[in-house]
C-alpha cells in the first residue's frame, strides 16, 4: 500500500466516524429514564408534617404549637422517643419514662467526659 493511499484510508476512515456521529445525533431520537426535572418547590405550607415508614406507622412529626414549632421522634413501636419544642428538650427511655430534660428552653448543657 502505498502512503497516498493511506492517507486516502485513515481521511475516509476519519469522515466516516465524524458522519456516522453526526447522523445518530440527528436521526435518533433522545430518550430519556427520567422525566425532565420540573422547578423545586420552594415553599411548602401546612399547620404540621407527619413523617410515616412503609408501613404506615408514624416516625416523627413536626408541627406548630401554641407558643412555637414543636418536633416528636418516635421509636419503632410508635412511642415519643425525643421531644423538642418551646418548653425544651425531653428525651423517653423506650417504656416511656423521662431520662432527660433540658433545665430550661433554649440550654443545652456541655457535656464532659
């Protein structure tokens, strides 16, 4: 093979590629997995939140109470677990009994080890 007759290949191989890309971006349609992403919602409103597993048991909920935002984390067996809202923090051992309270809204003690 002579050297201007592979350079005529490798040209033709060249185009060849470029036009067989070309030609699939045009003539096959795009297909999509997902549906194009619509514009975030920004603001959501509501008097409370209720955050549910699978199953349809209740896990947390966040809403508004009579002298501010209240939130409630269950546990597994639909129990309050964690409670935090304008009076303080409460934490429940899993038979319902209070291990802890914040002395006073708004104070977290600092813990030392």
């Amino acid at each position: 093979m002579t050297r201007s007759r592979y350079s005529v290949l490798c040209a033709l191989i060249v185009i060849g590629a470029f036009a067989g890309g070309y030609a699939a971006g045009v003539a096959v349609p795009v297909a999509h997995a997902q549906e194009p992403i619509r514009p975030l919602v920004t603001n959501i409103r509501g008097t409370s939140f209720t955050l549910v597993n699978p199953q349809g048991q209740v896990q947390a909920t966040l809403r508004g109470g009579a002298i501010g935002a209240e939130l409630i984390l269950d546990d597994a067996n639909g129990n309050p677990r964690i409670e935090i809202g304008a009076s303080g923090i409460t934490i429940r051992d899993a038979m319902g009994r209070m291990t802890w309270k914040s002395p006073k809204a708004g104070f977290l003690p600092a813990v030392t080890e």
